[in-house]
C-alpha cells in the first residue's frame, strides 16, 4: 500500500495563534531592557523582518537594533531582553491547543508523515525543539535555520526531501501569510487555506478550513 499523503504544515496562525498584540508588547518591554524607545523598537522589529527570518539570532537581533536607535546597551542588558524574548516564543508554542495536538496524532495515527514549514526568528526555532508539537513531526524546516523563507519553491522541496517525498505528493495547510499558499502551489503541492486564527489571505481560491479538526474527514475525500 502506498503511503498516506504527507502533510506539511505552517505554524503561526495555523497551529498556535500568531499572537502579534503580544509580540509588540514584549518587544516594548525588551526595549525598556535595553534603553530605546518602545515603539521605535517595535518598529524597528517589523521593518526587519525578513533579515530576522533569514538568520538574525536572539542577541544580535536586540544589539543591532537598539544600536540604530541609538541605545548602547550593556551585553547583560542584552542578554536579558534577549530571554524575555525566548520566553516569549516558548510560551506561543506552549499555547497550542490540546484540539491540534490531538489533530496532528489523529493524522499520525492514519500513518501520514508529518512536516512543518515556519516562515520564523531564531528564538522560535530553539523554542520548537523542546515543544511539544516537535515529537509530532518527522521534520521541521526553520527560515532562520535554512537562509531560505516562503514563498520561495526551495524551501518547500527542502521539507518535502525531508519527509522522502516529492513536493507533488504533499498537501500544505496555512493561512497564507508571506504568500505562502501560492508558493506551495507553484511547488506543486496541493493546498489547504485554514481560517482557524486568521483570515489572512481572503483572495485564495477555494473553501477553507473552519477548524483545523476538518482536515482528517477532508483528506479521506469524505
Ligand atoms: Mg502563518
């Protein structure tokens, strides 16, 4: 019997909540570590997004930017800001609902191999391996880890090698952030929109999930 289809999943605002009120929150608690003006921080840590994403680790993230405004923070002070930081990323994986866990064992249980693929920041990656969504993947593809970030068609390869597959044999669930649904498609993936914890790309074409928990009956063609 051939393997079940492979699911690849992403992570903010399609197993946990996204949480960007409290993203914001922590990095004007961080600047106040650091001596720089909450809100410029704040600013400064959505205009560097992508370079965060790309590779920027914890404590070069909050040294850098807190230089460009002009702070000259201490390494303790940064170090500090940095593990409020960590904390933060530990605590939004933590906050993954019993429902989804129970979901991804339920896919399991079908003998569906499991991957992820999180546009994300250093911090969320050291986070993951001591999650308890970790031990439920057969691989996990970081953008931070990889210098690679969707919607680019390479990283949705290095997943699928990842599980043993081909791009075209795995399905991709998310909510379509960074234009993540289109690159899964030009990888040649089958795509599911979820609208779970957001409605983030309304122009998808196709009906969306409303609860991850449609997934397993929607796989089965039921
Ligand atoms: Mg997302």
């Amino acid at each position: 019997m051939a393997v079940p289809q492979p699911v690849i999943f992403d992570l903010f605002h399609t197993l946990v909540d996204g949480a960007n009120p409290e993203r914001d929150r922590v990095v004007g608690e961080m600047a106040l570590m650091v001596g720089v003006e909450p809100a410029a921080l704040v600013a400064a840590y959505h205009a560097t997004w992508r370079d965060r994403m790309l590779g920027w680790d914890v404590a070069e993230t909050v040294r850098n930017l807190a230089r460009r405004l002009g702070g000259t923070p201490t390494e303790e002070q940064v170090a500090r800001a940095a593990a409020h930081r960590r904390e933060l990323a530990a605590r939004l994986l933590d906050g993954v609902a019993p429902e989804t866990l129970a979901l991804l064992d339920a896919l399991r249980a079908d003998g569906r191999p499991l991957g992820l693929i999180s546009n994300a920041t250093a911090e969320t990656a050291e986070a993951w391996r001591s999650s308890a969504l970790a031990r439920r993947f057969d691989a996990a593809v970081f953008s931070c880890t990889v210098g690679l970030a969707k919607p680019d068609a390479a990283i949705y390869r290095t997943a699928a090698e990842r599980l043993g597959v081909d791009p075209t044999d795995c399905v991709f669930v998310g909510d379509g952030a960074d234009g993540e649904l289109g690159g899964a498609a030009a990888a040649g993936m089958t795509v599911i929109r979820t609208i779970q914890h957001s409605d983030t790309d309304p122009a998808w074409d196709g009906q969306p999930l409303t609860t991850l928990d449609e997934l397993p009956s929607l796989l089965r063609g039921e």
